[in-house]
C-alpha cells in the first residue's frame, strides 16, 4: 500500500449553528478569507463566522466557529457564489445572475449600489494585470450564449475591460494574467483575452459531467479530464506533470501543496503531485464543495462545514521513513522545500537524506546509502559507530539523538549473518577509504584512519601497509593493541616507525627473521631491514643491529654502510675508520666497504688504496695456496687487483711490492715497477718470464696515457730493444720484434729503427713498417707544408691589415708632378706633407734652408 496519514477531517460549523431545526436549508457556496468564513444558503442568506484554531497539549487540532452575523439578501433565490477581495475589504456574491458587492465586516451592500448583472459564474484573476492593488479583476461567465466579460471591481464601482466571444458556450472559468483556461460544451481550452489568440486543450462532455477548472499556480492550471484523469496544463497549452487518476465522478478539487486532494460523492482521495500515486483516501458522504483557501482544504456537505487539516510534513516524512518507503520520503522531504525556511528546510533535509541512508544501509543496498551519507554530509562517525570496537577508545563521540536509526549495532543489523556482516565491512573499508581526504573527514581523521587501519587487519587487506607508509592519522595505542592482536607484527612495526618509533619496529622485525614470532607478510624482511637501517639517521640503532645484519648475510649486510644516503656519507656521520673495524671479523664485508671507499666514493687516502689493494693480495694468495689452478673467484680477484694498481696513484709501492715477491704475480710486479717508472724491469718480466708480448704492449700504452708522444715512443723502443738485446736467439722474440714494428710503425722513430734491426733482416719482413714509416713521413712533411703555407697566408693578411691600419695608400705614377718644381718623378722615392702633397726629396731638402718650412718638413718626415 502507498497509503500516508497526509489529512484529517476536522468539524468547523455544525449544522444546528447554521440552521437549528430548519431542515430545508442548505448551504450553496462557502468562501474563507484568513479566520472569515462565509457560507451562502439556499434561502438567500450569507453567514459570518470567525474560525479560530486550538491545538491540545497532545497535538490534537480543533477549530470553534463563532457566529458574527447573518443577512437575508430578500430575493427567495439561493446565493450561488462568494468571493472575498479583501484589499477591498468587499465580498462578491453572485445571486440571481448578479454579483453585488457587499462590506466583509457588516454584509451591507456598498452605498453606490455598483453590481454587475447577467452573470453565470464568475472567477477573480489571481494574477491581475493592471497592478493596482485597490482593484479586484473579475472574469464573468455571461448570461449572453458564448460570451466571456472581464471586468475591473474597486471599492464601490464596477467598470468592464472586454468582452469575449468564445467557439461553445462556457461553463466555467479560471483566470491567470491574460490567459483563460475555460471549459466549453465539448472540450477545454486557454484563450489569452488580451489577444484574442486560442488553444484546444483536450475534449471534454460537460453534458455528462461537471467540468473542473482549476487555477493552481502561475500560469497553470488542474482540469477534470476524460476517463477520470486530473490533468496539468499550462497556458502554452502542455502539461508538466503527469496526470492523477481520479475516479469518474469528481465533483470539486483542491490543491495543497504538494497533494492535489478531490471530492466524489462517497470519498475524499489524496494523490501526490510529486509522484502521482494515490496516497490517502476519506470516506465522506453527501459532500457537494471542496475548496482550497490560501493553503487551508473545506470541504461541505449541505448541512456542515468540514477542515482538512493537513498534519506535518515533516510527521509525514519520518512515518515514510519508519516503513522503510525512502524514496517516497525523499520525494516529499524535497516537496517540503517551498513551504519550510531555508536553514531549517536545510538541517531537517540533511537529517532526512541520513535516515535514508542507513535505512539503505541496513538492507545492504550500499551504493545508494553512500550517495544518501555523501549528501546529508553525514558525521562518519555515525556508521563507525554501528561496528563493535571499531571507533578508538578515547574517542568523544556520542551518537545523534533522537537517534538516525534504530541499531545497536551491526550484529543486532545483519542478527548474526556473517556473510553479510563482510559486505558491511567491506563497504565501510571503501567508504572511508573515499571520505579520508576529503572534507568530511575535518575534525574526524583519527578516527577514520583508527578504524580502517582495524578493519584492513581484520579482514587481512593488502592496503593496509599502503595505509602505514603514506600519511595517516591513525592513534598508536588503540591501533597498536589490535594489530598485535591480528598478529600483523610487520604492519605494527610500520606504525612504530610512523610514530617516530624505530627501535620498536626494529626490535619486532628482528623477532620476525629469527622466528621468534610469526609473520609472513614479507619474505624479503631481511633485506628491508636492511634497506631501513641503510637509511636510518639513528646511528645508534644502525651500530646497534649491525652485527646481526652482518651475521644473518656479509654480503648484503654491508649494504647498511655502503648505500647510505650520499650526503649523509659526505658529512662523514659514521666514521669510516670505525666502520672498517668494525667488518674486522667480516672479511666480504670489509673488501666491499673499501671498495665501496675507493672505487665508488674515489675517497684519496692511501690507508684506504692500501688497506684494499693488501686484501685483494692475501685472498689471491689464499686461493692459491688451496689449489693451482686459477678458479673463478682467484679470476675475479686478479682482475680486481690489477685495475685497482694500474688506477690508483695512492697505494705504497714498495710496500705491495714486498708483498709480492717471491710469488707468481708476475704482471702485478710488473704493473708495480710501471709505476716506479722502472719501466725496463716491468718489460722484462712480461717479454721474459710471463712471454706475453700482447700484454707488453698494453704495458706500452696505458703507461703512457695522458702523456706526450716522446713517453711512448720512449717506451715502444724500450720494448723494441728487449725484443732484440735478449742475448738469445729466440725466434718467437724476434716475431714478436717484426710484429711490433709492423702493428705500430707510427710508435716508432724509423730511422732510430733502422740503426737497432739486425742487417740481415729483409726488406720484405719489415715491409708493413716501412710503407707504414714512409707514409707518416710524408704525411708528417705534407701535414707541416699544410701548416708553414697556412701560416704565411695568415701572416701576409696581418701585414695588409697593419697597411691598412697606418692610412690611405699613396699611389705613384709618371703622371704625377713634384709640387716643387713640377717636374714627373723618375724613381720611386718622394715626401709627403701633411696635406698629401708629394714632392722630390732633393726639393724637399732645398726647401729646408727657408726656415718657414721647418715646422713643415719636420712633421712631414713623420709621414713620409
């Protein structure tokens, strides 16, 4: 059933008041006007009551009329119809086909006798055009066939608009601004008087029934429509609303917001006009009127007079929501905005759209309970609250009261049901997942995060470590108490470390590799740990469980020293000296923390080049005290060794060098006296005792790296004459001789090379070096031709440019004459003076004896 308590029927006038024992009367037309109430009989008279409402300390309303007067208007006709225009302060009363116009206080007709005839009906315009507030617009039905009048009504005069004359005859009128929604004989329709201008609405038989024609508010109106629809329409003539169903023979209408309520000869049926549905129904016999009057429902039989007195909305609402009807409830609350001030429309919506959700909640349709929590902006801490245990312990929240639902809590909600006890849990984690950053969440985070973090645990989610490493508020004690609880003891160490607490977390971890506690959230623990202390600005913790890392793993252990933060490393927090004897008992750790000094940091001490290039050695020298062979590791070492001694300029020589003496490390002595710049000793033992002529020479070129042509081809001859001073004759050294000289003829001063090579060598075999030689030798030669000509090119341009820089050239010519003696010149020799004139120089020095040239000539001769 749809069914709301929306009304109750209340008694206003009694029939004794009205009538005593005279049975014949009957009431015709009632009319309200704030607590005025009018009502027109049969017999030609009007009544005056005044209305006053009481309200019992229960709630319960009653209305007591008071008689003001009555009058007889004297014309044995019934009085059809009562308007108020209480600007006015007139009643219209129809009677006899005229509308005479009476005072509202004493009934007596106004002086001046002003009174429209020949009028049907007639209906006052609710929404007036002429903006005078001293004047009433009525609109008249007219006694003429197919005629429509409108006329303007004042305090006592009447003076007619228009005149209108319509397709049918009408037989009622409502009337809003220049628009009239009539109903004709067959059908309805708008018509704006002003224009002239028609619109068919929908056909109609008023022969079979009653029309209704109802104005409910701007520019719309309700009709009583075929097949016992009430229709909506507009004065453009289209409905916004959909249709209510009535039953087929209404007889009066009412609106009061948001119910449309209609009168029928057995009931009074109330349909919303939110939803359309049917939504209470009365049963009233005998009535013939029904009549809203500024919000307030009459209805009338033809003896009494009868209020509908609608009860709260807000009662309304929270009955819908107590029958879990939440959409019907949200429809209402919504209607109720028009009719409720805004901030108290806005604390009561608020609350409704909570309501609803939790009543979605309980039926577990979670994502509408969520959308209903997010708008009603819901405090949190109401749906956490539903979940035993969940909410921390020195959280101040007390529930809503009167309270949003009627839980205890989720076990009394879901009575026991596990499964649907993990689908509230699983939305709750969701929804708070999605609350937590943003507004909602102001004032509440400890509490939100306390209790995600509690159900992620719970429910073994893998968000909960997402949880603890970014930022959160969730409170250390509750939530260290239920994490120990769930045995999450990983999870529990995060919080530690979140809370500045890293020696705890430590310490719980530690347990966890050692298998004192059981926790396999993480089976790479170990290496976190160690990543963690890497990374740890707490030295004492980091010397603290140093040995324990390096015990459980040397080669990843070390890691805690080597891959500290650079800057940190920089400022030298953690001494290197202590730390390297520290790894004293850790041989792996050690050589990996030196390296990490010397090849990684390129830290420039030499205990430390030293200290590892020792290490190196004594593990090589181990290895092969074991076995002969040169296994991988021996290798590896070797290689390591001899980087570290060709790289390094920091390392004591000699020292090493004693070290190895007397053992097979023939190229690292070698590589040792390089470094000596004992050059021909180091050549001997790779040409002689190791007979690697390939590793001569590389000997050759990384010895000479970074330094000039001489250095190498000093050593390349060096080599060149270990080949060849061997004192045997040893073929392979003699290959290794030509080889030489063919595969680096640009090494080589050939004819320093052609002094050294035995004569007997042929042409042939040194060919490859010959070709070479010659080919660099001119190369060499073109290279400097290039340069010399380049050079002179560059400096005949810097001579032009100094020409060019001491002034304008002096061109010569046998055209040109002395100044003098104005002979031509014969040989290229002259002086000019200042004024670029030239003359001969035996003129010039003629001239020299008239001491008034001399200041001339002797700063001529400056620019001869």
């Amino acid at each position: 059933t749809m069914s709301v308590k929306a009304f109750k029927l209340v008694s206003a006038v009694e029939r004794e008041m009205l009538m005593g024992d005279k049975n014949y009367i009957n009431i015709e037309c009632i009319e309200c006007c704030g607590k005025n109430l009018y009502i027109g009989t049969n017999d030609c008279f009007i009544y005056h009551f005044l209305l006053d409402e009481k309200i019992s300390t229960a709630g319960k309303i009653t209305f007591a009329a008071t008689k003001q007067l009555h009058k007889y208007l004297g014309l044995k006709k019934p009085v059809s119809e009562l308007k108020a225009a209480s600007a006015l302060t007139r009643l219209l009363v129809l009677c006899d086909n005229t509308i005479t116009l009476v005072n509202m206080m004493n009934l007596e007709p106004v002086p001046t006798g002003a009174r429209i005839k020949g009028a049907v009906t007639f209906a006052l315009n609710e929404n007036p055009v002429s903006g005078d507030p001293f004047c009433v617009e009525v609109c008249i039905i007219s006694v003429k066939r197919r005629t429509i009048q409108m006329f303007m009504v004042f305090e006592d005069r009447v003076q007619i608009v228009k005149e209108v004359f319509t397709p049918e005859q009408p037989c009622a009128v409502a009337v809003d601004g220049y628009y009239l929604c009539l109903a004709l004989t067959t059908q309805y329709i708008i018509l704006n008087y002003n224009t002239g201008v028609s619109q068919d609405l929908f056909p109609y038989c008023s022969d079979e029934k009653r029309p209704i024609v109802k104005r409910i508010g701007r520019q719309e109106f309700l009709l009583a429509g075929p097949g016992g629809l009430g229709m909506f329409a507009t004065v453009d003539g289209i409905s916004q609303r959909a249709p209510v169903h009535w039953s087929e023979n209404v007889i009066g209408a009412a609106l009061c917001f948001p119910y449309v309520v209609a009168l029928d000869d057995e009931f009074i049926t109330v349909h919303s006009m939110l939803d359309q549905q049917q939504k209470q129904t009365l049963p009233f016999k005998e009535g013939h009127i029904l009549q809203d009057f500024e919000g307030k429902v009459i209805v009338a039989t033809n003896k009494g007079v009868y209020i509908l007195v609608p009860l709260p909305l807000e009662k309304q609402i929270q009955d819908l929501l107590a029958s879990h009807r939440v959409e019907e409830a949200l429809v209402l609350a919504k209607g109720a905005r028009r009719n409720i001030p805004k901030e108290k429309f806005q604390v009561m919506y608020k609350r409704i759209l909570q309501q609803a959700g939790f009543i979605q909640f309980a039926q577990l349709q979670f994502l509408e309970a969520k959308e209903l929590f997010r708008s009603g902006q819901l405090d949190v801490r109401e749906l956490i609250s539903l979940y035993p245990f969940l909410l921390p312990t020195s959280s101040s929240f007390i529930r809503s009261h009167p309270p949003l639902h009627e839980y205890a809590d989720l076990n009394q909600l879901t009575q026991g049901d596990q499964e649907k006890m993990t689908k509230c849990k699983r939305f709750l984690m969701s929804y708070l997942n999605e609350v937590r950053s943003t507004e909602v969440a102001n004032g509440y985070k400890e509490d939100i995060d306390t209790a995600l973090l509690k159900l992620y645990a719970e429910a073994n989610h893998e968000s909960l470590l997402d949880l603890l490493v970014s930022e959160n508020f969730c409170l250390l004690t509750d939530s260290a108490a239920w994490l120990e609880k769930h045995k999450k003891y990983f999870a529990l160490g995060l919080l530690y470390h979140y809370n500045g607490q890293d020696a705890a977390a430590l310490q719980l971890w530690v347990k966890i590799v050692d298998g004192d506690i059981q926790d396999s959230t993480r089976s790479d623990l170990y290496e976190y740990i160690v990543d963690f202390l890497t990374f740890c600005s707490d030295q004492d913790l980091v010397w603290k469980y140093s040995e324990w890392v390096l015990q459980k793993n040397e080669e990843v252990g070390v890691q805690i020293f080597t891959k500290r933060p650079l800057e940190e490393q920089e400022k030298n927090n953690i001494n290197p000296d202590d730390i390297i004897s520290c790894l004293n008992k850790y041989p792996k750790s050690r050589v990996k923390y030196l390296e990490h000094l010397v090849l990684e940091r390129n830290i420039e001490k030499e205990k430390y080049h030293t200290h590892l290039a020792v290490l190196y050695l004594e593990a090589i020298l181990q290895l092969k005290s074991v076995t002969t062979d040169n296994c991988t590791e021996t290798t590896e070492l070797l290689f390591k060794l001899r980087s570290l001694l060709q790289k390094s300029d920091l390392y004591r020589i000699h020292f090493i060098l004693d070290k190895i003496q007397g053992t097979d490390l023939h190229m690292e002595s070698a590589i040792l006296y390089g470094k000596l710049e004992e050059h021909e000793k180091a050549l001997h033992i790779l040409v002689h005792k190791l007979k690697d002529f390939h590793a001569a020479e590389e000997y050759c070129i990384w010895n000479s790296e970074n330094r000039d042509m001489q250095c190498r081809r000093r050593l390349f001859h060096m080599l060149l004459s270990v080949y060849l001073n061997s004192g045997t004759s040893d073929c392979t050294l003699v290959m290794a001789a030509v080889d030489l000289l063919n595969n680096h003829a640009a090494e080589f001063d050939a004819a320093l090379v052609l002094q050294l090579v035995p004569d007997s060598w042929s042409v042939q075999l040194l060919s490859p070096f010959l070709a070479g030689a010659v080919r660099q030798s001119i190369h060499t030669k073109r290279m400097t031709q290039t340069a010399l000509g380049l050079a002179q090119a560059e400096n005949l341009i810097y001579k032009h440019e100094k020409v060019k820089q001491k002034g304008t050239p002096i061109v010569l010519s046998d055209k040109k004459v002395c100044q003098v003696c104005q002979n031509p010149f014969c040989e290229p020799v002259f002086v000019r003076y200042p004024n670029g004139g030239m003359v001969h120089t035996h003129c010039a020095t003629n001239r020299h004896l008239n001491s008034n040239m001399t200041h001339h000539s002797s700063s001529s001769s400056n620019q001869t």
